[in-house]
C-alpha cells in the first residue's frame, strides 16, 4: 500500500507509491556514452582554442604554461545582465523589475567528452573553488539577494552542450521556492530552538537506512520523503548558512563526496542525466541559526505528469531506503581517478 511521507524542509507530501514501485535498477537509462564523444571538437565554444576574445571572461584558474583548468565567463545569452539599469515599476497588479543581475557559465575541463563523476578528486576540487571565488565576487554586486550554482547534465536535464559545465546566477529577488524553506526553517527553529536541517542530518544519521556515503565534513542520503527516485542532498556538517563560508578542507571533502556519489549514479544507473544545486541563504542573510546550506542532486529518471502538476504534490516510485541501500552496493572501478 502506497504511504504518504512529509519533507519537513520542503513541506511537500510526497507519495510513496510502494504498489508502483519499480527495483533500483530499473531506472537506469541506457545512452550514448560519453566516452564516444571526441575529446576536442571544433565547433565547441568551450573547447580548448575555441574560446572567445576574453571580453566576456571573469576568472580563470590555471593558465600557468600547461593551459587553463576551469574558467568563469559570462553567459553569451543571460538571463540576467549586472549592466542593466536598476528599475522596479508597479502599475495596479501589474509589477516590472529590470532584468538585473548575473549569469555566468563554469567551463569545468579543457577536454570535451568527460563528465565530473569521471573527474579526478583535484579537478572537482578546482571546480568548487572556482564556485565558491565567484560567489564571494557576485554577492559585492548591487541589488543582488539570491545566489544559484547549479549543474545540467543531459540532454532531459536541461543541457544544450556536451561539454562538462555548470552554471551561476544572481538575481535581485529572493524565489518564493527559496523563500518558503527559510519560512519552514524559521518556524522549526521558534517552535524547537533547532536548526531543521542540523536535525535532519541528525536523525538521518542515527537511522543509516538512507545514507549512501558521508566524509569526515559531509553527508549524502536520500530524504525520508525524497521528491523524486535518488533525489540525493549533501549536507555539511558544520551548521553554515551560505557555501561561500565553506573552509578550503570542506571543499576537498566536498569534492570526494560529490565525486563519489555521481560516480555511483554513473556506473549504478548508466550516467543518467541529472540536475545539482547548491541552496544557500540569500545574500542579505549571513549567518543564520535556522537555515544550513546544501547541495541537492536530481537524477531525471522519472517525469512529472498531470497529478504532479495539477496537485504540486509528487509522486515517487522508488522507495527512499532501498534507493540508498542499492547507491551504497555500487563499487566503483578502481580506475575511475580516486
């Protein structure tokens, strides 16, 4: 029998469809591999000699003789742009806002046809350093109050080009989905006088059951009401509010869990195309004792329908503890850069 479970941070009912659920292994998505794709290509815009003029560059990491190992640069099409000019309009019901603020891509690697659950434990380390430069940089900027990095992989995820990158954005509000958590987590905190998300980890700790890996800084698990099948979060466990506050010895770790995790949906579900962000408080709120930044990977081996949309509740088929019971299975091949 299906059961419904709540998602205390996110206040969504999920249904548990236990009738409808299918064995971990069948959400593996058989795909093109990435390793049939040419390691150059010259119509890439990303690829090694392809770059533009470098006017729409930020940062560059590397570049010591060898090359560069991972560049920031402006979206050529933002959804956002810091040089628009600051307006904000309301007209009866009718409310208008400049489109201000910042829209960058993360080239991760000069070769074309890796993927970061591939990368080596030092090239995801560059990567989140990168992240975190670029966030300390775009929160200087004037009127921004929300930062987002987040990561398309795969074609049904989102992504228009092959090469390994992510992406960042600023914008001058805060989302009602941001906006909502930190209510929740406010709540939690009056109610008790505990973080929800130090709670959380807490109580997913001393169950196991939904833990797929955890370091010496960080835990992954699979929510008790997870959103989707393998909706993952990382979790640091020091209490902090926003990543830009991460230490250069969390990043390591943080790469080792980030890596390890992919590289078990990698080889655990044929590299499935997938979403990952990373959730921070919004600018103007440092420091905080309700709200706990983290990391959330979405793998894009279901799709919403009707009920989904016309309800906002989600319904998912596979079982949270035997989803992280068949991650923790996966080895991963000893040649996969550790």
């Amino acid at each position: 029998m299906s059961e419904l479970r709540q998602n205390l941070i996110t206040r969504d009912w999920v249904i548990i469809a236990t009738d409808r659920a299918k064995r971990p292994d069948q959400f593996a998505n058989p795909k093109k591999s990435i390793a049939q794709l040419p390691s150059h290509s010259p119509d890439c815009p990303f690829c090694v000699g392809n770059e533009e003029d470098g006017t729409l560059e930020t940062f560059r990491l590397g570049d010591d003789g060898t090359g560069w190992k991972v560049r920031a640069i402006g979206n050529k099409y933002p959804a956002l742009s810091p040089t628009a000019e600051w307006m904000r309009i309301s007209s009866g019901i009718h409310r208008t806002m400049a489109g201000i603020g910042v829209h960058e891509v993360i080239v991760e690697h000069p070769r074309h046809n890796l993927t970061t659950a591939l990368f080596t434990i030092a090239e995801v380390t560059d990567i989140l350093l990168v992240y975190r430069k670029r966030y300390l940089e775009i929160r200087k900027y004037p009127h921004i109050e929300t930062i987002i990095i987040f990561k398309n992989h795969g074609e049904s995820a989102g992504t228009s080009l092959e090469h390994p990158h992510s992406q960042i954005a600023a914008t001058p509000v805060v989302p009602s989905l941001f906006r909502s958590r930190i209510d929740a987590a406010i709540r939690y905190f009056d109610d008790t006088g505990e973080c929800l998300f130090c709670r959380t980890l807490e109580d997913e700790l001393a169950s196991g059951e939904r833990v797929i890996f955890e370091t010496e800084h960080f835990v992954a698990f699979i929510p008790y009401a997870a959103l989707s099948p393998f909706h993952i979060w990382i979790f640091p466990r020091r209490h902090s509010s926003s990543f830009d506050d991460i230490f250069d010895a969390e990043i390591t770790d943080l790469a080792y869990i980030l890596k390890t995790v992919l590289a078990k949906l990698y080889y655990g579900l044929n590299d499935p195309d997938y979403n990952y962000n990373i959730r921070s408080i919004p600018t103007t709120e440092q420091g905080t004792k309700y709200f706990h930044w983290y990391m959330a990977i979405i793998p894009r081996v279901s799709k919403q329908a009707g009920f989904e949309l016309g309800s906002g509740m989600f319904i998912n088929t596979a079982l949270p503890e035997q989803s992280a019971q068949f991650l923790r299975s996966i080895a991963i091949p000893s040649n996969c850069n550790f």
